[in-house]
C-alpha cells in the first residue's frame, strides 16, 4: 500500500523540515538543533492542528 501523507498530516510537516534541512552541513548537533528550533517557532497552530 503506498504511504498516503493525507491521512498523517504531520507528514507535511517533517516533509517541509526535512526539506530545510537534508543535504545541509551543520557545524555539529546544536546547530542542527537550533535549525530545527526556529522551524518549530515559525510553526503557525493553524499548520499543526
């Protein structure tokens, strides 16, 4: 069965990090870590309900 990201709409969201951040040289963890904080902030509720 193929994966049906509709019926999991946070697969939208880890799409969209993912996108930010796959292929991208981060100096070590914590910046990785900070990168996906200020995702995690630009998150509208709106976007996670």
């Amino acid at each position: 069965m193929p994966p049906s990201p509709e019926l999991n709409p946070v697969e939208k969201i880890w799409q969209w990090m993912k996108d930010k951040t796959a292929m991208k040289f981060f100096e070590d963890i914590g910046g990785l870590q900070d990168k996906i904080t200020q995702m995690v902030n630009q998150l509208e509720l709106n976007s996670i309900k």
